[in-house]
C-alpha cells in the first residue's frame, strides 16, 4: 500500500482528521472486492470491474495486485488516468459522441491501450469512419443491448442490432461484441426478483450475440453487470464476462436492494458535531451535502435514510439516528420518524461517520480517501482520487 | 480578466470544449452582482458576498474590482484561499467546533486576516478561551441567530442569548455582532411573503442586537441575509451587512422562488447529445448527475424542472425541454410530461447548454469555469474553482 503522501490533517489518526472527509476502510473494501471475485470465478467469467466509483488507482491496486486487468470506465479522463497507470484493455461505457470517439483513439495512439467503445446507433457507427482515418486507430467497438428499458441500448430482437453492427464493420471499426447493464435491478428488494433480473440480462445479450454470430460477426465478448444482478447472477452461460462497480463500496441503496449488510458499507464520511437544537431534537454536523452529496436514493425505498445513517466515530451504527437535513455545509442529526428513540448525546466536538445512500456520489464531492482499518483509529494511507472528463 | 492558462479542450471556443463543462456567462454574472450592489447600496448596508457558490477568485474579482472587500465563506479552505489572495475580512458562516476555530485563529496568525467565527452555545463560547490560548489570536465573534426555525442559532428573545454573549467575552474572546440567515425563504414564492420574511428576517437582527447592547455588548455588526431576502428587503434599519452568495449565478430554484429570470442564470452544463430513443420521446447526453449534481431542489416548487432545463449550444431555452432523468455520466432529455410538446430534433453530436436547479451545487461538481460573453463562441478565460476542507 502507498505510504501517506502528506498527513491528511495534523496527523495521522482518525481524531485528528479535518473534518468533512472521506474514510474508507480497507478491510471492508478487500472483502467486498472478494466476495465478487470468487463469485464471478465460479461462474465462469472475467470480472471487468467499474472504476466509476473509486476513480483511484489504489483502489484498483487492491482489485488487481499483480497485473493491472480489464476495467470499465465512465470518463474519457478515467481512461486517460487508468492508461498513464498501465491499464491496457479497458471499456468506456457511455454512449460515444464523435469528439469523444476522436479523443478516445487519439488516447490509444497516444498510449497503446485498448479504449473500447460503445454504441447503438448507425449514425455513431458511421462517424466511426471518420476517427480511424483521423487517428489512424482502428476503434474496437461494443454494441450496448437495453434489457429493461433503463436508458440507452437496442433490443436484441430490434433489426437495427444487426444494421448496425454491418454498419460498424463498414466504417473500417471492430465489433469486439455485445453489452448490456439491468440499471433498473437497483429498484428490487427481493432475492427472487434480483435472480430473475440477472438471468434476464443474460438471456437478452447472449440472445444479441447469436444473432450477429449468425450473421457473420463473431462477437467474441458477451458483457452485462449492474452491482445486484452480478451478486444475483446464479448462471452466466455465453456471457464472458461480468461488470459491477459500487460492489466495492456498497452503500445504503445497495442495502435497500439486499445486496449488501450494513456492515459492508466500505466508506464514510467523517464529520464533526457543531452544535444542537435539543428542543427538536437536532444535533448538527459539519458535513452537508458538500460533502454527503445530494443523493437521496433511499427515498423511494422502503427505508428511508435521509442523507445518511450515523456511526459513532469507530463506524457502529447509531441505531436509527440519520441525517434527516442538509445543506452546503451542515447536516442536521435527528431520530428516524416513528422510531420511537431518544437522541443520543452528541456534544460539541464529537466525531461521527455517515454512510453513503449512494457511493459514487458521495465519493465524488471529495479529492481523497483517508484509508483505515476497521476500528483502528490509524490512518494508514492518503489515496488520492480523479475527477473531471 | 486572466487570460486563459491552459485550453479547457482542443480549442478556445465553444465548439471545441470537451463536454460535459461548465460554462459562466460573464454578462450575466457582471449583471446580477451590479443589481444587489446597487440594492444593498440604497439600502445602506455594506455587501458581505458569500464565495460559497462561486469559490473562485476570478469571480470574487468581478465583484471587488478595486481592493478586496468583505467576503463570507463557508470553509476553512475558502478561507485559506482568499487570505493568500489578499482578502482581509472573512465571516466563517458555519457553526465553529474547537478545530475548526483552532484552525481559523492560525490562519489569522499566519496571513494577519481577521476571520470572524460563528456560534450559539456555551460551550463553544467556552472553547475559545483555549483556542486564544494556543493560538495567541482574539478570536472575532458572530452570535448566530435563529430567525425563521431553519437550522441553528438562537432567537432573540433566547435567555441564551445574553449568555453565550457574556461567556463570549468571559473566554477573552470579541463579540462583533449578531448574524442571521433567513433559509426559509427559499420555500417561498410571491413578493408580498418574500417582503415580510426579510422584514421579520431584519426585525429578529435588529431586536438581538439591541438586547445584547442593553447589556453593554456595543455589537458593531447586524448581519443578515440570504440570496431571496436580500433581493426583496425594503427597509434594513439597524442592519450594517448584507450576505448572499447565489444571486451572482441565480439557478432555477431562485427561479422558482421569483427571485430572477430564466435568462439571468449564469452558469450552466454544456453537454454533447450521444443518442436517443425516438419511440419514447427521449434524447441522450454526455452529463449525468456527476456534471449536474443530484440536486432536485425545484421538485417542491410549482414546477418540476428535473434536473434542469436544456438550451441550445447559445443559451437559447428550448421550451418545456428538461433532464428528466440522470445517472453518473448519462442525461436524459424529454419534454415536459403535460406540454404536449414534441420533442425538437437533437441529432448525434449537438451541443445544448443545461441550466441548473441549484448553481452552488452543479459548480461543485465542477474545477473550472469556461467564461464566455453572451451567445459569442469565444471563451475569455478559464477561471479555476476551489474545492475541499
């Protein structure tokens, strides 16, 4: 692991932390990386974890301590960061535009790594033309698939699935295979239901793949993953290999969705009590949205967390005590509705940590993890994270 | 205005930016500050602006174009940031913790700048003494009040009051003044409440300052404001200082409140279309909730804007068109539901420009403006934003 590049306060111990900050607990995250490993093992397929989330190269460190593997990312900046890291075979899973196709090849030239892309259009096949002859790059392309009417992709059973890989093909590109995401298995609960997404994602892209087998393209990778449905999945036959990325995280909508235990939740933020409002019920902190971000995905799960469920400074839960408010810079602690329990006390000066509703959004509003160990109060290391496209 | 250090894509137009970016409109910034300058000037109190929204110097110049004049900033890395840039006068606007106030009094020390601190307890009254102690600085002082049941402070008629003022004074420290901020009136929507939340906003000031000097507390500062109250004021007697901070980029939620026109909105998110799903109406975009925040504030207003209302690559609206939905790189751009509109033709590659719910936090998902002049191409600059704790 990376010593600590410069102390992330005036020292090197969780109390001594400049709060609003991000924790993330190295344990949590090692377990959480191996859970998925062995599981994607067992079914037989190639893990090409999402770097979305983490955006650090020491988090991928931990995915891949040896050789750096395939890996999805969401930026063409993610890529250009992963490529100067050694990263060689990755998957830039957004939709390409022409400028970002053009960057995208002008960053293989430049480094040698393979940047796949993605598409589902004839007309983002057809600009494709116009990159290689630019760049001199030969783009690898992936065909993104919609299995439940999420957001972008074609229906297998659409004509224009085989338009336009013909169309891929013509403009001097390879189609390197297919690609699905069941975004819509985040708004499940039930183990049934998650089982059944996932093997509804598998039959809609391995379906997508035979027909263009049988249409002459050879489509070699068989791509799907969304965090539930890769921990659901019980059979990935013709699928090659398998995409997730809050996994290594985990946050509350994950829990919400029975993904994860609270327990697994990797990342926190650490805030400081400011002040309270007794006769409400209130304790504020000094971690608003800023740093909690405005994600408020529990909302329209059966448990509500507000921004966040409160630990003490070690990470043990607060038993029904969230951040029920925030604004830029403060958050206001309060008792869950109904939940019938007093406020704990929380002088001024107390360090708490709030979990995430949603881990990529939370980790996004920082610059850094300040990494630890369970309850060790010890910072073990300062990793720093990427932003920006 | 900095002339442009480095190219914010391929090029200094807005053509070339790489999307999704966020751009500042400096006509309209120049013009939403001249207009409560001009407010706050008839009004005769001195401007406080808050950076909390802009965090960047550039900006801060736009509105001290002479000498650095009095700011509010909502952390200590604001702070820090504007000390080294010269400013003198700086209102900390968050509730102080001992290290956070430790913090603050060694910036004082190091750069001679006088950061004022804000509290409500006893306790954090008490824990000035040995922040004085340790730091060899008085510590400046706000006693924050509560004027409208928002968040924290104290209302005037509060016994506390005159308490936390004496301990205060007791732990060595120096009571400047009394400071509220009327958060309330964000929930609001007609002239006739926004008028009296900023009178009832001034007479709470106004009575707390009173109190405190019957009791031999001179109290020099009587400082309010929030971006609608402040527009709305008609009358601030007994008050010395002005804040607001979003009014220098309005956003759609001040909007919605009635704070500003659509065409006042300073900044917003130039995005790039990367698909679309005809059969149900809907357009792609290259920027999620990462380039647009998970802010939803204008979904308990009359209207609903999403996650913000799309213009063409000029700035021009395109009516009743909004992000209906968004993930971390992906956009989804539908009509209004109920308008009975049809969606305008937004093929592969088009630029629009998104318009925020809330400009503090779409600007914090951002490291730069790229100014530009109206509905002219060029960018002028490229001003750097500052981020963290």
């Amino acid at each position: 692991m990376d010593a600590i590049a410069e102390p992330t306060g005036t020292g090197t111990r969780v109390e001594n932390l400049v709060t609003p900050t991000l924790l993330l607990d190295r344990s949590k995250l090692d377990r959480n990386i191996q859970r998925l490993a062995e599981h994607a093992e067992k079914l037989g397929v190639v893990m090409r974890p999402h770097m979305k989330t983490a955006k650090s190269i020491d988090v991928a460190r931990r995915v891949f301590p040896g050789e750096p593997g395939p890996i999805t990312v969401s930026t063409i900046a993610e890529a250009e960061y992963f490529a100067e890291h050694g990263y060689p075979d990755m998957t830039y899973a957004v939709g390409l535009s022409p400028a970002s196709a053009l960057r995208a090849m002008e960053l293989c030239r430049r480094t040698g790594a393979d940047l796949k892309l993605l598409l589902d259009t004839v007309e983002q096949a057809d600009a494709l033309a116009d990159v290689r002859k630019a760049t001199g790059v030969t783009p690898s392309v992936f065909i993104e698939l919609d299995c439940d009417d999420h957001r972008g992709g074609l229906k297998p059973d659409d004509p224009k699935l085989v338009e336009v890989a013909d169309r891929v093909v013509a403009a001097g590109a390879e189609l390197v295979g297919v690609l699905a995401h069941a975004g819509e298995s985040y708004a499940l609960n039930t183990p049934a239901a998650l089982v059944k997404a996932a093997e509804n994602e598998r039959l809609a892209t391995v379906k997508a793949a035979e027909i263009l087998r049988a249409r002459g393209h050879a489509c070699p990778i068989v791509s799907l993953g969304s965090t539930p449905t890769a921990h659901f999945a019980e059979n990935l036959d013709g699928v090659t290999e398998l995409r997730a990325g809050v996994y290594m995280f985990f946050d509350l909508v994950q829990h919400g969705v029975g993904v994860c235990a609270i327990d697994d939740i990797a990342i926190s933020v650490l805030a400081t009590v400011i002040g309270s409002k007794p006769e409400k019920g209130w304790v504020l902190i000094d971690a608003g949205w800023m740093a909690l971000s405005r994600d408020r995905g529990t909302a329209s799960q059966q448990i509500d967390q507000g921004y966040g469920v409160v630990c003490d400074e070690t990470g043990q839960v607060l038993e029904d005590v969230i951040v029920v408010q925030a604004s830029q810079e403060h958050g206001i602690l309060a008792v869950r509705s109904g939940s019938g329990k007093s406020m704990p006390d929380l002088p001024l000066g107390t360090r708490v940590r709030i979990l995430p509703n949603h881990a990529c959004a939370m980790a996004a509003q920082h610059d850094f993890y300040s990494v630890l160990n369970g309850k060790s109060p010890e910072i073990e290391a300062r990793w720093e994270r990427i932003r920006g496209w």
